[in-house]
C-alpha cells in the first residue's frame, strides 16, 4: 500500500517541463519571494494585491510539486523578507499573512501536508537515504584533497562509501552543496564556501544600505532549497538569484564603506576557513558505516583502499569492471578476503616502480607487454579481460608470470587452447568476479594449459 501511495505520489507532483519537480519547486519559491517582496512595497493598492494574487498562483503551483525542499527554501526566504520589511507598516505584511494560510490550507486540500507530517527518517525513506549519504561527505572531502571530479559524486559514492546493503543509486549527493564539495579540490572547497558567505555579506549590506532584503531573502531561499536537492545545476534555477546578485554587488561596491567590505570579505574567510576545517575533523574522526580507509591522490591518478601499504595494484577499466561505482565489487571482495590495501591506478604511469603484483583491467591493457619494462620487481601480472589477449599470451615466452582471463562470451575471446589462459564461464568482457582473479595470490599460480572457471 505504502509502495502504491508513493508512485500515485510521483505521477501527480508537478514538474513544469523540469527532469525534477525540486527544481521546479525552487524557481516558484523564488518568484513567490519576488512577487510577495513587490507586494509588500507596492504604493498603491491594486498593484499590491495584484502582486499578492500572482504570488498565490505561484505559491500553489509549489504546493503541487510536493518538494519539501522548495518549502523550505520559500520559508527561509519569507523569513528574511518579512524579518526586514518590519519597518514597514503592519498592513504591508498582510500580503504575506494571507499568502501562509492560503498556502497552509492548500498543502492540506492535496494532501502536501500529510506528506510533510511523515518526514522523520524512521517514517520516509527519501529523508532516510538523504542522511545516509550526507554523513559520508565528510569522509569524502578528506579522502580525496583534489576532489572527485566533477559529475563524479554519486558513482564515487556508490562505489567506496554505500553500504553493500543498499542499492540506491545515485546521481549526486542530493545537495547541491555536498556535491561540489565533495568534487572540488581544497582550493574550489574554500573558493565555493567563501563565496557563498560573501553573497551572504552583500545581501546583509545591500539590506542595511537601501532597506531592501528581497536580495537577501532570495539568495537565502537559493542556499536552502540547494541544501535540500541538487537543483543548483539547472541554470533556470539560478537566474533569479543571479538577477538578485546585481544590486547587491552594486551596493556593495559603490554604497558600502571601505571598512564594511574589509569586514565582510575577511569575516567571510574566516568563517569559510573554520567550516571547512570543521568538516575536515569530522572525517578524520568519524567514518560512515560500510566504508574503509581511502587515499586518493591530488591529482586522483591513484586511490589506496584499506590499511597500509598496497600488496597489489589495479590499472583500472570501469567498463570491464562493473561501471564507474565498480568499487563496491572490491569492497565485497576485501570484506571476504580479510582485508588489505589495493591499488587502483587510471594508467599505469600511476602505478609505483617497486610493483610486484599488477592488473590490467580492458583497455588499460592495450599498452602492450613493452610497457612492463620499467617495473623491475614485477613478479605476477594478470590481464582481466584485455582486447588483445593473444599479443599478451605471446609475451609469456619472455614474461612467464603474465596470466590472462578472458570470458567465454567475450568479443576478444582468443580461438584456441593456450598456456597462462583462464576462461571464465558465463560471462562476457565483464567478469563479475575480477577482484579475486585479479588479486588473490592462490588463483591463476601454477597455470601449465587453459583453466575454465565457472
């Protein structure tokens, strides 16, 4: 029943053309804040309540998206807005007043209300799964002081930080916020918190300046609603906000004393300095449950799994491996296996000298035995599905320890019986099983003929 409710729930939210009813949901907070800040202001008072009447179209339109985020975004901005406007005279705020119990009495007619009584973790599995990824983010962010990469979150996340549980899958982080921090390197991290704490500094003096907080409130409701979703991608929900952003900067440079920029610029650093910091410590302290020790380098050409030292290491194919979360089929083995550190490099000019044991997984194998030259202590090299295999079986005539797995089913299977080759049955160029054929030291030793796994 609970299943049927929740897809009778999605076929109804309104999206207005948008991939995601959130961000329809962002763009109606703003213009509600727009329209409401213009009625609030408005001198005459057919412009007011025409002003007020638009804002409840918006205002329901909102509703019928069902996004708790855009809720919340509308609520923070309303906040700011009435917040500074209480200068104004008390029939100014009447608009607003009449906005919330019109909009109060919608979410309950549609049934909003009832989905937004029900939001405790233990209740709703969306609020549920949202936590479950955010307490990774700290983690994230020091695991790899480069970043992820951008558009790189979810699969990341999916692959060294789910539990193996779990089957969600994921895009980004579900906050727009999280995401890019978790993607941008230290320097992007500071550069985005930074800016961030800025805007909000041009919003408070654009606010003390002109008695103006539409720019404020907006710029609020946009920090909110991308906190909730990942709807700051999407450029239309950035143009209001961005519209709001030119007054501000105005104010700011032309208005605010010499003294109040110094203030607001050095309050921002520091503040973004320590709240970085802050999510530092609570990934050195605190790891999510299901994940293990990770070292990505700066650059992310090399990502160390497990304690210690690597006893062997992984040229990497996502497409041979499982996709781009292929991580969470390692973790399955490492778990089995007891544990240890492995390599994963993005080319072998990533992999150390000092290399005894290596993988080659698809194409990174397409550089050929010639490559291996330099590695002088390499004592163990299996190939996991390469798309040459019979250039590599040739190449045991001078490298004994070269052993190749190849699917039944693979297009690049090689005709044929042949020393130093496994076939794996069932599969195809993927090998659902790689991290064992690819690292455990009992498999593949003492090949004299072709081996079939099954």
């Amino acid at each position: 029943m609970t299943m049927l409710a929740s897809v009778l729930l999605a076929s109804s939210r309104w999206d207005f053309g948008l991939d995601n009813p959130n961000k329809a949901a962002a763009i109606l907070a703003f213009l509600v804040l727009v329209l409401l800040s213009a009625a609030m202001r408005a001198r005459r008072a057919w412009a007011r309540w025409c002003c007020a009447a638009l804002s409840l179209v918006a205002g329901y339109g909102l509703v019928r998206t069902f996004s708790r985020g855009g809720l919340v975004a509308l609520a923070v901005g309303a906040i700011v807005l009435c917040a500074g406007s209480c200068k104004h005279p008390c029939r100014r705020l009447l608009p607003a007043l009449l906005l919330a119990l019109a909009l109060a009495g919608a979410a309950i007619c549609t049934g909003f209300a009832e989905r937004i009584a029900k939001s405790m973790p233990s209740a709703d599995a969306s609020v549920g799964n949202r936590l479950a990824v955010w307490k990774a983010v700290p983690a994230m962010v020091v695991d790899a002081p480069g970043g992820w990469g951008l558009g790189n979150a979810g699969d990341e996340y999916m692959g060294w930080y789910q539990p193996l549980d779990r089957h969600e899958r994921y895009r980004t982080l579900v906050n727009s916020h999280f995401t890019w921090l978790v993607e941008f390197g230290w320097a992007g991290r500071l550069a985005y918190t930074c800016g961030l704490l800025i805007f909000l500094g041009m919003g408070i003096t654009r606010l003390r300046a002109r008695g103006d907080p539409l720019p404020l409130a907006v710029y609020a409701g946009f920090v909110a609603s991308a906190f909730f979703s990942s709807v700051a991608e999407e450029w239309l929900v950035c143009a209001i906000p961005l519209a709001m952003l030119l007054p501000m900067l105005k104010t700011f440079v032309f208005e605010a004393t010499p003294r109040m920029r110094r203030v607001t610029l050095a309050a921002a650093l520091l503040a973004g300095v320590l709240l970085l910091a802050g999510v530092a410590a609570l990934g050195t302290v605190f790891r999510p449950e299901g994940s293990m020790p990770m070292r990505r380098s700066y650059d992310g050409a090399r990502l160390i799994a497990g304690d210690g030292e690597p006893v062997a290491w992984v040229v990497v194919d996502p497409e041979a491996m499982g996709g781009p979360a292929f991580g969470r089929i390692l973790r399955g083995f490492m778990e089995k296996s007891g544990g240890g550190a492995y390599g994963m490099a993005q080319s072998l000019a990533a992999v150390p000298d000092d290399v005894r044991h290596l993988a080659l997984c698809g194409r990174a194998a397409d550089i050929g035995a010639e490559g291996l030259a330099r590695f002088s202590a390499l004592d163990d090299v299996r190939l996991i599905s390469p798309r040459h295999p019979k250039k590599w079986l040739a190449a045991r005539a001078k490298t004994p320890c070269i052993r190749v797995f190849c699917g039944e089913f693979s297009r690049f299977f090689p005709e044929g019986d042949a020393e130093g080759l496994t076939v794996v049955g069932g599969a195809a160029e993927f090998i659902p099983d790689w991290p064992r054929l690819a690292l455990s030291v009992d498999v593949g030793s003492g090949t004299t003929g072709q081996t079939v796994v099954r």
